[in-house]
C-alpha cells in the first residue's frame, strides 16, 4: 500500500526557460518546470520528446544553451556529473552503470573514499565497516542484497535495486530514476515503485521517467508532458487516465477523419517477402515478435525505446542471437545464420549507427560504396586484380543516381555531411541489389532535404517492387511514410495498424496501455 499524498510543498529543483540544441535542431524549447522535497515528479513523452536531454543537462552530461535551474535555491550548472553528484543529484540509468567485475559492495562504494582502519595506515581498507554501512542503506529501503556477490552473477532487479542504494548513500536530495522498471517483471516493478515510495516519505525528491502509464499514475504526485522538446503540460497526477496522458502526449483527442500519409496503396495482397513468427533474442529483449511484409510494401515497426526494433532487425540478418519458429523469405523457408546469407536473400541493413557500423570513415567514398561486391571488377586476369576505372564509374554513377555531394569518388567518407554519408550508406545499398530494406532510424540527423530524399528513394524501392522494413522514433515520420505499422512492447508484437486505425493516438495507446502477453498476428 503506497502511503497517503500530501500537498506538494515548496521547490527543491526550478527549472526556468531550459533550451538546448544539436545541429541547430532543437531538443529542448524553454522547459520549465519544479520539483518539490516529498514529491515522486513524472516526466513522460513519446521518442524525440527531450526527456533524456532534459535528464543529461540536470546531471552534468550537457550544458544548457538557455535558461536556468536553481537547486535549493542557488544556482545549478554541473559541469559534469561529478559535480552534480557533489550537489546531491543522482540518476538510476534504465541500465544501470555497474562495474560487473566487481562485488555490490564495491560498486557502492565507487567514487566514495573507502572506511580504513584505525590506526593501521590509510592503505588498509575496513570492509567491515563498508558492510556496515552498506547493510544500514539496504535495510532503509526495507532490501537485502548478496553484498559479496559480482554485480555479473546479479538478476536485473538486483542491479537495480543496487543502484538505487548507491545513489542513497550518496546522501542525494533529488534522485533521477530513468525508465528503473523497463527490464523488471510485474511483480519486482511493483517491490521498486514501494521502494521509490519510501524515498518520498523520506522527504526525498524523486524525478521519474516511464513509458508505463499504470506506473506512473500509482506513483507519481505530479506529472509533466513534453512533446518535441517543449512542456505541454503538468498536472495532478490524481484525476489523470492513460487515455488522457496519450492525448497529451500525441497533442490528438480524436483519430484523423480520414488517412493520407499513405503515398502509395498498400500491398497486403502482394506475396510476402519475409514472414516472421514468434521471433526472440538470447538476452531476452526480443520475446515474441512475428510480422509478414508484402512485395511493394513500407511496412513501419514502432515501438518505445527497449521495445525490441532494433534487436528484430540484428536478428533478422544474423547478427544477434536468438530464434525464430518460423522464418520465410518469398514463401520459401530459410535459417537465421550470417550477414552474408541475408544479403544473398537480397536483405540489407541500414544501421542506425552509420558511422560506427555502416562506413569505413578512413576509407574513400569509392571503397564505401564498392566494398562488398569488390569481385565485380575482378581483371580477367585474376590473382587479385582488380579494375579501377570500371570500380569508379560504379561509384560514380551511384553517387549521380542519388546526388551524392562530394568533391569525387576518391574524397574521404568522413569529410562527407552527415546526410551525404547516408547517402552513401542507401547507394550501397541498393547497388547491391536489395529486395528488403530494413532501415534503422534511416534519416537520423540528416537535413530535412536529405529526410525528404530519403524518403523518396524508399517509395520508388517500393514502387519497383521490392519491400522496405523502417524503424523511427518520429512517430510523425512513420505515419508520413508507412502504410502499415507493426508495434511492437517490450518486446512482443501487440499492434498490427492500418487504414483508419493509423493514426497517432492508437499507436500510441498500444506502445503504452496493451498488455503484451501474446503476439498478434500481422
């Protein structure tokens, strides 16, 4: 039973006018808002919303560009978060930053100056009175924790649990918990919200981020909405529905009277390219993931951050592990194995991280684009020769087929734009022939006019008949772009969306409010 709400009393935390930028795009548009001692504080919002920036500039991560924040009254701009942690503020990362080699009680004592014993030189280190101390921080959240035990040999909840009582005995004011239940079951989700409930009776001040409603409508005294990096609102949590936060968060009340953003009909009653069924990944963050996608289709998979897109795709093409009980490409079945496989399927990745898994920055343009079909511009004579006149008109007319702006094919990639370079990384692509494109958040810091040309080149894939699988955490961009949307929770297919049902408030309302006990069938 959580304890009994008392009116919130006066701040602990101001923030006033809070801006920051990337690139000239902005992340946080004058956010404000209070936190007050006693008081569980949820901030929600979809992907994209600024929670996390917000979250990086009160713990030292990031500098604000505007604004202020006051803490306790006097001015808060942590350099680093050494020095928020100096000021009392701490944060629980949805995963937490434990040194797994180590024991819990060393972990808690990390970046603290470690109890010696008397008399006896500071190089003797009294663990009796770490245990001690680290015993009296476990039992005030009413825990027990295998002290001796390697953070590696820990359950999730237990790395939890672990970090929320380093944070305490850090004596911090305000605690930042971050998405703390994303990888915790029902019933330990539940022990961790008593936990947070007992910080606010101990005048503890509770920052909490969660994708889950229920969650933070049991816990929480007030709620605050960002929506594209500006607050939309904060409110009581008392009084507040699931429903009512998701309009909130998607700024609709009611679906669309009729749906647009489709650029080209849907193609369900194509043949299927690649067809899904109950897909899961070794480390669990895949459960139960199924879903068919059609010749002629962009076919949109959502869902919130940890929901599983990424770990599908990396499955998909080998490089995860985990299994699938059935997997068909073009209506023949085939066996999760290697990259190399895949791309013989015609299947190709666009990583959501370009530069460190799609390119070769100290390599020229020429070789980014040519590099995994090198055996086209084999010389009839062989022993490892290669053409480089018929190797750079490749390039060439694969840099004119997508506008590629460079000083040539022999430019280094990393000089490139970061639009440009993702230019490169679709030439590739499709120079290599690709049936199915499965993109990982495909225009991810490119400029609008990259974002529109990209999208462009994923409609006429599609419109020659291959099949396009697109990951993006703009929820405005997937309805842009996708005919159909798969949504996926914690790791389990619960929505398969199209026609009137594709809106942003259903989508939404099933990254949030379904309960995903079993796949649906897409």
């Amino acid at each position: 039973m959580l304890a009994v709400r008392t009116p919130v009393p006066s701040a602990l935390l101001e923030v006033r006018g809070v801006s920051k930028a990337f690139a000239g795009v902005a992340a946080l548009s004058g956010v404000s808002l209070t936190l007050a001692p006693g008081e569980v504080h949820a901030l929600i919002g979809e992907n994209g919303a600024g929670k996390s920036t917000l979250i990086h500039v009160l713990t030292g991560a990031l500098a604000a560009d505007a604004g202020t924040v006051l803490l306790q009254g006097a001015a808060f701009a942590p350099a680093s978060t050494a020095q928020a942690a100096a000021r009392g503020v701490a944060v629980v990362h949805q995963e937490p930053q434990l040194v797994a080699s180590l024991s819990a009680l060393d972990n808690l004592f990390i970046g603290k100056e470690f109890p010696v014993l008397t008399g006896l030189g500071r190089w003797l280190i009294d663990r009796a009175s770490m245990r001690q101390r680290a015993a009296q921080a476990c039992a005030s959240l009413g825990l027990s924790l295998p002290l001796d035990a390697l953070v590696a040999d820990l359950s999730v909840t237990q790395r939890t649990q672990l970090a929320l009582v380093r944070c305490l005995m850090t004596q911090a004011n305000l605690l930042i918990l971050d998405e703390p239940t994303a990888a915790l079951t029902s019933t330990d989700a539940q022990q961790l919200l008593s936990q947070v409930d007992v910080l606010r009776q101990r005048g503890k001040c509770v920052l909490y981020v969660s994708h889950r409603l229920d969650e933070v409508l049991q816990i929480a005294d007030r709620i605050t909405v960002l929506r594209n990096g500006a607050v939309v609102t904060t409110v009581a949590a008392q009084g507040q529905t699931p429903a009512s936060l998701i309009a909130a968060m998607s700024g609709r009340t009611d679906p669309p009277a009729a749906v647009s953003n489709q650029a080209v009909p849907a193609s369900t009653h194509a043949a299927a390219v690649l067809e899904v069924t109950h897909a899961s990944t070794a480390d669990g963050k895949l459960r139960n993931a199924s879903l068919t996608l059609h010749a002629g289709e962009l076919l949109g998979l959502y869902g919130l951050a940890g929901s599983g897109r990424t770990e599908l795709l990396e499955l998909l093409l080998g490089l995860r592990a985990g299994r699938v009980d059935a997997l068909m490409a073009q209506g023949q079945p085939v066996h999760i194995n290697n990259p190399q496989a895949a791309s013989a399927r015609g299947w190709v990745l666009i990583p959501e991280d370009r530069r460190g898994h799609a390119l070769v920055l100290n390599m020229r343009v020429r070789d980014n684009l040519t590099l995994p079909f090198l055996e086209r511009f084999a010389t009839a004579r062989g022993f490892g020769c290669l053409s480089w006149s018929r190797e750079r008109e490749a390039a060439v007319t694969a840099m004119h087929g997508l506008n590629i702006k460079a000083t040539g094919p022999e430019q280094s990639v990393v000089e490139l734009s970061g639009g440009n370079q993702q230019k490169v990384v679709f030439a590739r692509a499709l120079a290599m022939n690709a049936k199915v494109l499965l993109c990982d958040e495909p225009t991810q810091a490119v400029d609008v006019t990259t974002r529109r040309a990209i999208h462009q080149l994923l409609r006429e894939h599609c419109a020659r008949g291959g099949a396009a699988l697109v990951v993006t955490s703009d929820l405005t961009e997937m309805l842009e772009l996708a005919q159909r949307v798969v949504v996926l929770r914690e790791g389990v297919t619960v929505a398969n969306l199209q026609g009137a049902r594709l809106h942003a408030p259903e989508v939404l309302r099933w990254c949030f409010d379904a309960a995903p006990e079993q796949a649906v069938t897409t």
